[in-house]
C-alpha cells in the first residue's frame, strides 16, 4: 500500500487510514513485517499530509507512530516522526542532529 499511496487522493487516503486507526487493536504488532509495513504506511501518509498542510491529522499521524512498539526494524520510521515533529515546533537544534545522523549514516537521499 506504501508504494501505491501516490495514486490515491487524500480524502480516499484518510478512510484507508481511518480504518486502521479505529482497528490498531487487532494489529498483530508483534509480528515484525506487519509492523514495519504498518510503519511504512504511516510514514508515507505522514509525508503526504505535512505536504498538504494538515497539521491536525500530521499530529495524529505522528503520535500513532511514536507509539508503535520499541522495535529496531522501525527506528527509521520513528525518527522520520521525530523529524516531522521538530519540523513543525520549528526545532532547529534537533532538525540538525537528525539531519547529522542521517547524514553520518548514508542516508542523505532521505534529506532532500
């Protein structure tokens, strides 16, 4: 779904998501492919928004994937939230230490 995301509206997006936010409990999160497509999902959703300028539901967004499980195959995803959320409160000195680590780590594509 995170590969097709492009091809959909966001009104037709947000009943996707929609769903499933209103079904996180039957999730199986413990299961790390369905959590790092979930993550997947939310990331290019979130990206999307913050495009769009929907603060409110970027917020949403952004807080669902700060509270998917502690799990290593995920920290991409949580700190690309971090990145969006110090985006918005316009934190500067956090910006620069994400983009640091990015940058340290080989992944300067994701910057741009």
């Amino acid at each position: 779904m995170a590969s097709f995301m492009s091809l959909y509206d966001t009104n037709e997006l947000k009943i996707l998501i929609t769903d499933i936010l209103e079904n996180r409990d039957s999730i199986n999160l413990n299961n790390s492919s369905t959590l790092v497509a979930l993550a997947n999902v939310m990331m290019n959703y979130l990206g999307r928004l913050y495009q769009e300028k929907d603060l409110g539901a970027v917020l949403e967004t952004i807080h669902f994937i700060k509270d998917l499980p502690t799990n290593p195959v995920i920290m991409f995803q949580k700190l690309v939230a971090i990145y969006y959320l110090a985006l918005i409160n316009h934190d500067q000195k956090r910006l620069n230490l994400i983009i640091q680590v990015l940058q340290k780590n080989g992944y300067d594509n994701y910057l741009v």
